[in-house]
C-alpha cells in the first residue's frame, strides 16, 4: 500500500478536525500513484485522532473510499468513481462528516465544475483504533465479524464498542428465544427469564462502556460533581482523594475511568446510572433522552425482575410483585421477552443519540 506524506502542518488541523462530530477537510491532491494502471489499493492519507479515524483510499479499480471511523459512530464509507477524472493533474477532494452520515466529493483542481459526489453509508469493512494506538480492520464485504476482541500481556487493546456490544447481546437474545422444547410453558419461562438477564446485563454493559467513551472522545465528565456522588466524605478528604488520582496516574487511566473501574459507579442499578449520566455528563434520562416515560418504568421492572430471578428463583413465573391485582399480573412468557427487548432497544438507542449530541 502506498501512503505518499501529508504536511505536518496540515496533518495537525486534520486531526483537530477530527476530534469534532462533525467537520470539513478540503485540500489539492496530485500524484503519479492515484492514476497508475497497476497501482493495486493504496492509502491517499490517513489521520488518527485519539479513537477517531479518517482514511482516504483508492481500490484498483480507480474507486476512491472516504472511511470515518469513531466509538460512537461506527464505521462509515463513502464512494466515488475517478475514471471520469482519468488525465487530471491534481484534484480538488473534499471529506465531509457529522453525526448524520459522510460524503465524499472529488473534481478536478483546475476545473471545479467538472466534479463527482457521494453520501455514506455503513462499511462493511470495520476499522478500529485499539488502545495501543494501532489501527484494526475488521470484517470485509459478505463478512461478519462478532465480540472482537485482541490482548497483549495480560492487557486488553481491541473490544467491541458500547453499542457493538449492545447489538450483540440482542444477537444472542434473538437466538435464545428461537429455541425450542418438549417442556411446554415451563420452557418459555425459563427462557425469559434468562432473557431478561442478559437483557440487563447487556444494559448495564454498554451503560458503563458508553460513559468512558465519552472521555476517550474527548467529551471530559464533570469529575468534581462524580466524586461528591460517589465517593463517600473520608474518601473526598484532601489526602485521600490525591491518593485516589495518584493510583488512576499509575494505572494510566483517568480518575473518572478509575471511579467506573474500580465500580465505585454501579451502572446494573437504575438510580445510580441515572446519576452518573446526569452528573457527569447533563444528561437527564427523563428529560433528554426521547423515549416514553412508560420506558424507564419497563426497565426498571426488568432491572428488579432481573434481581429476583438471581436471588430467589430462575423459575419465578411472575414479572410483576406478588401483591399487584389479577389485572395487573405481568407473566414471564415469550411476549413479555420481545416486548422488554423492544423497550430496552429503542432506549439504548435513543441515549446513544443523546451522547452523540453532546458538544466538546
């Protein structure tokens, strides 16, 4: 692959760029490699900002691929076709992004007019920056690629996302209602309620790996109202909170990476995920996430239900309380399964739109 040098200068302003949800990189490119007939896929430029990634490449068959990869958006492609542009000493190539979708627009330097455009669309081709900094593809066209994951020495450097991880946990719900059994209603219990299990902890997971991805995308927490939260009043003492913020430094993480870490913050309980998303980042879940109030009730039923099932019986054949009238009885069956994976969906969802929004 070829990577010709880009500035430093404008390397810098590119990744500067990047950091934001949303931006414009436009410049002049020329080079004898773009329009090489046995020139196979090569990289026009490359620039990675924290977890953010932006690749322009050319294929063999002259397609330029705008590539915008980040925690929160995935990973998006946008295509455009230079044989129209075949000839041409340089080109004028503009990459847009925003939370909304990429595009893509190439023409010709001398000659703006004569020019080709296109939007993106999610890549099959995943890329990924692991925490060692390298970049990782991952999958490929007809290929699908689940839990990913890369360690070195005992430390983890490549997981799924929050909301890849969320998606997978629907996944292998999808796949636990699909089973079947002799065993009759019995069978359906069981079955939802051990949906209803992963279904939390699946909630709980993307919570907590969503509140740290804000911080590596460079939306910091508010730390100070966190620790008055969350940490008790001897542990908020001068002395001992400079030891605290002296152990996140030797771990090399951040004191508010370091409070989820260390489950000073429980993201399996409602209120104090709640909290967490309020005070360290203004997010109201009642106020500014756009779900039904009917939702946040749901899924605290889930969360209590979740609760009884671990510590009284995976056979609890009830959702609801014992003492609730014969009208309002909610039963553990296949309906209540789909119904709480709907509910549980549309909410992850609308809270990662939510964080997609916020501003650095």
């Amino acid at each position: 692959m070829w990577l010709p040098r880009v500035p430093e200068n404008f390397l810098k302003e590119a990744q500067d760029a990047l950091k934001l949800p949303e931006g414009t990189i436009e410049f002049r490119y020329g080079s004898n490699d773009l329009f090489a007939a046995n020139s196979a896929r090569g990289i026009v430029m490359q620039v990675v900002s924290g977890q953010n990634l932006l690749r322009l490449e050319r294929d063999p068959n002259f397609n330029l691929h705008f590539l915008h990869s980040s925690l929160g958006t995935g990973t998006r492609v946008a295509t455009v076709s230079l044989n129209s542009l075949k000839g041409r000493s340089a080109l004028g190539i503009t990459l847009i992004w925003s939370l909304d979708g990429i595009g893509l627009r190439v023409s010709d330097a001398d000659d703006p007019k004569k020019s080709a455009s296109q939007l993106g669309k999610a890549s099959e081709r995943k890329f990924q920056v692991g925490d060692d900094g390298a970049i990782y593809e991952i999958g490929g066209e007809g290929m699908e690629i689940m839990e990913q994951r890369i360690s070195s020495k005992g430390r983890t450097i490549l997981q799924p996302t929050a909301l890849e991880s969320w998606t997978n946990t629907i996944k292998a719900i999808e796949i636990l209602l699909g089973g079947t059994s002799t065993q009759g209603y019995i069978f359906e219990n069981v079955v939802t309620n051990m949906a209803v299990i992963m279904l939390t902890t699946g909630f709980e997971t993307y919570c907590r790996k969503r509140f740290l991805e804000l911080e590596l995308e460079g939306i910091n927490a508010d730390y100070d109202s966190l620790v008055r939260k969350f940490l008790s009043n001897r542990e908020r003492e001068d002395s001992q909170l400079r030891a605290f913020e002296a152990e996140a430094a030797g771990e090399h993480v951040s004191p508010v990476h370091k409070l989820v870490k260390d489950r000073r913050i429980d993201f399996g309980n409602w209120d104090n995920c709640k909290m967490a998303y309020n005070k360290g980042y203004g997010i109201k879940f009642g106020e500014d996430i756009e779900v039904p109030s009917t939702h946040l009730e749901e899924i605290q039923r889930l969360i209590d239900h979740r609760d009884r099932v671990v510590h009284v019986s995976p056979l609890l054949s009830k959702v609801s309380e014992d003492d609730v009238p014969v009208e309002g009885i909610i039963f553990a069956n296949r309906q209540y399964a789909e119904k709480a994976v709907k509910v549980a969906s549309e909410f992850v969802q609308a809270l990662h739109q939510t964080t997609l929004r916020l501003r650095k």
